[in-house]
C-alpha cells in the first residue's frame, strides 16, 4: 500500500496532462482524417482503395494507356499529353535554354561563337552581350588593380613598421646586453 500512495505522489499533474493531450489528439487525427472520410471506395467485389492511390491499377475502360508489351508492357507518352503541342513547346525551351547560357556565359570567344553558329543570327544579342562581356572585364580589370595598389601600400606600411619595430628592439636588446655585461664584470671583481 505504502509503494502505491508513494507512486501517487510522484505523480505530477503536468505529466498526466501532457499525456491525456496527446492522447486525444492522436485520437481525433486518426479518427477524423478527412482524406479518408471523403474519398469514394470502390464496389465491395473489388479492391477496396482509393482511386488515386498508388494500390489501384485500372481496369476495362478506366486503362489511360493500351497494352503494347515490352518491358513495362504500356507506351512510354502520357496520352493525356497534347502531341501537337509538345514539339513547339520543347522548341521554345530549347532557345530559351540557349539565350540563358549566352547571357550568363563570360567568356566572350565562346559566346561569340555560340552567336554566329546559329542559323538565325541576331546581331543585336550578340553585340549586347558583346558590350556586357568587355564591360564586366573592365570592371574586373580596374578591381583588381585597386586591390592590387590597396595591398601594397598595406605592405609597405606593414615594412615600415616592422623595421621601426626592429631598430628599438636592437636597440632595447643592445642596453640589456650591455647591463648584463656590466653586471657580469661587477661580479667578477666582487
């Protein structure tokens, strides 16, 4: 009776709360799932599963793709797919992908031969990318000449210092040396 009643008072209200909470929630969560309680079933002879789940295989007139045999035994083109469509579309992607690598490239030569290779030239894109190109050079040009002058005033500041540092060091150095060879010559007569 005693290990009970001391059981009882290490209990603590907070642990039993937290515990009862979550006990409902998981309660209610799996109870009340909405997926669950709005999706139709199929007819009790057949499967029971979801239409859109990845356990029903269709059947009869529900089939999207006819049986062509082979290794996945159905085509490999969506038929819901507009064939018309598809050719003038991966057209499109095609130049498009295209004209991102010419304006994204920064290599002049290559852009420039990329530009002139194409059946349809437009000059004005390539003399756009043109200018860009000798732009950004110069800008990197005149950036690293900057860095390059700011570095080495760094270091020639740095020089300065360290050789000022260096003359009151010997300096400081040569009066230790001296005083200790003052000291040992007054020991050595004491």
């Amino acid at each position: 009776m005693r290990r009970v009643v001391a059981v009882l008072k290490n209990l603590r209200p907070l642990k039993v709360l937290t515990a009862f909470v979550a006990s409902v929630i998981l309660f209610l969560t799996q109870a009340c799932n909405p997926a669950d309680a709005t999706a139709p079933r199929q007819s009790v002879g057949e499967q029971s599963a979801r239409p859109n789940s990845n356990v029903y295989v269709p059947k009869g007139e529900n089939q999207h793709s006819p049986y062509e045999g082979g290794m996945n035994n159905f085509s490999d083109v969506d038929p819901r797919i507009d064939s018309a469509n598809v050719k003038a579309k991966s057209e499109f992607l095609k130049e498009n992908a295209e004209r991102n690598v010419i304006d994204e490239s920064s290599n002049i030569g290559e852009v420039s031969r990329r530009i002139l290779g194409k059946k349809n030239e437009n000059a004005k894109d390539f003399g756009d990318t043109l200018r860009e190109g000798a732009q950004r050079t110069a800008d990197k040009a005149q950036n690293t000449s900057s860095d390059f002058i700011k570095g080495t005033q760094r270091g020639i500041e740095n020089i300065k210092d360290n050789a000022g540092n260096a003359a009151s060091e010997a300096g400081r150095s040569a009066r230790n040396k001296a005083a200790e060879a003052g000291n040992a010559v007054r020991d050595a007569v004491d």
